[in-house]
C-alpha cells in the first residue's frame, strides 16, 4: 500500500528521491487523474455541465486526492475558440500557476500539475512559479509544457505563433534554461538565439531533486521526438478506435526514447468518461451531451482552427476523427459501466500506456462513482494498489 511521505520541511532533504513525492513515479502500473478542472466542460450545452469556479476545481482535486490518484492536471488556455464573442465560456480558464498553487494547499497526495504555455512566460517566472508550487506541496509539483498552438492566445500577447517546428527549438531552449534555474547552484549568464540573462538566479530551487517533473504533449513526428528527449511523460492522442490499435505507435515512441537519446519515458492519454448502470444508459447521456446538446459553432471554430494550424485537410478522415473525439470530450470515449470500464483501461495499460488523465462533464459526479465503482476492479486486475493514506 502507499503510504503519504510526509514533507513539512522546506529544505531539500538529502537522498530522497522524485519519487519519494511525487507520485507519478509511484509502482502502480496504471496512472491515472484528472485533467481541465480549471475551465468548463467543453463543447456542451448541457446545463448540468460544470462552470469555471474555484468551488468546482476544489472539489474535484479532493475527490481525486482522497482517492490516490496520481495527477490534477489543467488545461493551459488564455483565450477560447469563437472570435468576437468574449462571452462564450471557452473563455473562461483559470490562470494555472496560482491554481495549482491553492490545490497544493489544498491537497496530499496527487501531484498538482501547472501548464505553461512557453512563448508566453519567461523561464524565470516558472522556474521559480514551480519551485514554489513544489515548496507548498511538499515536492509534488509536475510541469506540462506546451508550445501553443491557438493563434488568439498569442494576438493577445502581441507576439507571433511561430512555425511549428521552431516551436519545439523554441520550446528545447527555454526548457533548457529552466531546468538550469532549478539546478544550477550559481549564477550564470545566457546569450542564446532566444533568450539573453546575466547572473541569472531562481531561489528556492525545487524539492524535487533535479527539478519538477516534465510532460508535453505532442503529436507530430518533431514534437514527440522532443518530447522523447526531453520529457518524463509523453502525452499523446494516439490513432485509432481500439487500444489495440495504438501497440505500434506507443512501443515505437518509447523505443524512439530509448535507442535514440537512451531514456525510458512515461506514456499517457487523455480519456472522457461517461459511467452508468448499464450500456444503454451510458450512451444515452453521450449523445444528450455530445449530440443534443452538442456546441456546434465552437467545435466547428476549434476544427477550423486546428485544420488551418497543422495543415489537416478540412474533409479529411483524420479531421472528421478529430470531430468525432472533440465533441465526446477531446479524448478516447471511455463510455460503459463500472466493468466495461475498467476493462477498457486494462486494455489500454496492456498497450503499454502507462497513465490516464480523464474528463467528465460533471466531475464531481464522474469522480464519485469511478472511485466507488472503478478503482476497486482496477486493484482486482493488478493495475493499482489500494490506496492508504498516512494519518
Ligand atoms: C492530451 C493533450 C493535452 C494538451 N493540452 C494542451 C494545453 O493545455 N494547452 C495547449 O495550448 N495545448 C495543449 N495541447 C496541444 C499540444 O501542446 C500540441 O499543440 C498538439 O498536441 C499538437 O502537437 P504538435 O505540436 O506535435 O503538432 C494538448 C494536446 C494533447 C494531445
């Protein structure tokens, strides 16, 4: 069983490890937790959909927390998917940083992630951003680290979206540099192609020897292979209707890790769920909220967007694939009862996924039956040990 490690000091402790910490390095075969609680449920209508408040993230990281499981992570957006219309409430997204900061407070276990759009904020400010999310959670603090790709987001800011492969040299740099600030044990001064510090400095260093744990989230062939270098988890969407599907693409991007740059990296996905008593009442509620009450004008924009950013034929299957997955919730439709369920997520740990950051429409309600219902069959079939909390 796991077991709390208790950190109330704010030294760093010598011989401890991550993992020591940070769960995301735990033993359980499959990881898993909760992703975009700091925006609303996306792409619906439906009105018992949850709204952007503090109260709802609050609760949904304690469900997740008193569960054990491993993540929070949030979604990284400045700005929505429908131009001119700021009261559409894809706008409305906590800012990261200070959000994983009260859910470190507010939390024992799970690692907080923050999410950082790069181009948009200075190493500096996130090395020590982290260090200090790192500090109030007792070493449990874990990056996303995202390029950008919504041109909007960077019309606000002034500044270009770069070219998408420069975006990862962009990204390599500026990681670089941050890792840096959390190691280094001076000052030191950078003239590079993008960045220009003299004795630089980020004080409190992170808990977490060697700083907070990376995970990016790419797709193409240039981003994995950055994320094969320089990430702890790798983040993907992988192709296909059936786990089955995705063996080749997972076993070739942890190869790609360790023939190429000689790691071992961490692959998970992202899953929406809908669990009910039955079959046939889990896809009724799918298509009350991604059918009936489906946000057509957004997810028309967001395709728009996506197909015009990455080159992706409008009409292409691939395109219409996207659709298909973006109304449901953005990821693999996870959609059954409890034993379906977890019977699909063995499946996708047999792939060799190694975590799962799900969705919900309603949180508090999803969360509530899949730790009752779900997490029990997962410890069953050996994904997951059962979770104790030290007193
Ligand atoms: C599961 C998942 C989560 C993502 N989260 C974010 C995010 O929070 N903010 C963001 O701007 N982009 C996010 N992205 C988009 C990626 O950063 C990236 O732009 C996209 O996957 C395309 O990959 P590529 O850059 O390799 O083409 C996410 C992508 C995936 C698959």
């Amino acid at each position: 069983m796991f077991t709390l490690v208790k950190r109330m000091n704010f030294g760093r402790m010598s011989g401890m490890t991550r993992a020591d910490t940070n769960p995301i390095f735990n033993n359980n075969k499959l990881k898993l937790g909760t992703f975009c609680t700091n925006t609303v449920s996306n792409m619906t209508f439906v009105p018992e959909r949850r709204d952007a408040s503090w109260a709802n993230s609050l609760a949904a990281a304690r469900l997740a927390d008193n569960a054990g499981l491993e993540a929070i992570v949030p979604i990284a957006r400045w700005k929505g998917y429908l131009d001119g219309r700021p009261e559409h409430f894809s706008n409305d997204v906590f800012d990261v940083f200070t959000w994983a900061a009260g859910l470190a407070q507010a939390t024992r276990y799970s690692s907080i992630f923050a999410t950082s759009h790069a181009p948009t904020i200075h190493p500096l400010v996130v090395a020590k951003q982290c260090a200090t999310i790192d500090a109030i959670s007792g070493g449990r603090c874990s990056l996303n680290i995202v390029g950008g790709w919504n041109r909007r987001e960077f019309d606000m800011f002034g500044i270009n979206l770069m070219e998408h492969d420069q975006r990862y040299v962009y990204l390599e740099e500026w990681l670089q540099l941050v890792r840096r600030l959390w190691t280094d044990p001076g000052e030191f001064d950078i003239e590079s192609r993008f960045f220009r510090m003299k004795k630089a400095l980020s004080r409190p260093q992170p808990l977490q020897q060697g700083g907070v744990p990376i995970m990016n989230a790419a797709l193409s062939p240039t981003g994995m292979r950055f994320s094969a270098k320089n990430s702890d988890i790798g983040l993907i969407s992988p192709q296909g209707e059936r786990p089955e599907d995705w063996r080749p693409q997972v076993e070739n991007y942890k190869r790609m890790a360790r023939e190429e740059f000689g790691r071992e990296i961490q692959l998970w996905t992202n899953v929406a769920v809908v669990q009910r008593e039955t079959l046939e009442a889990a896809q009724a509620y799918l298509h009350r909220y991604s059918v009936e009450y489906l946000d057509v004008e957004c997810l028309d924009s967001i395709m728009r967007t996506i197909s015009m950013e990455n080159n992706i034929p409008a009409g292409s299957e691939l395109l219409a694939a996207m659709r298909r997955r973006m109304a449901v919730g953005a990821g693999h439709p996870l959609i059954g009862t409890a034993q379906s369920i977890a019977e699909e997520l063995a499946a996708i740990s047999r792939v060799g996924i190694d975590g799962i950051i799900m969705t919900w429409v309603d949180y508090v309600d999803g969360l509530e039956r899949f730790c009752r219902e779900v997490l029990p069959l997962l410890e069953q079939a050996g994904l997951r040990q059962p979770f104790a909390r030290a007193s």
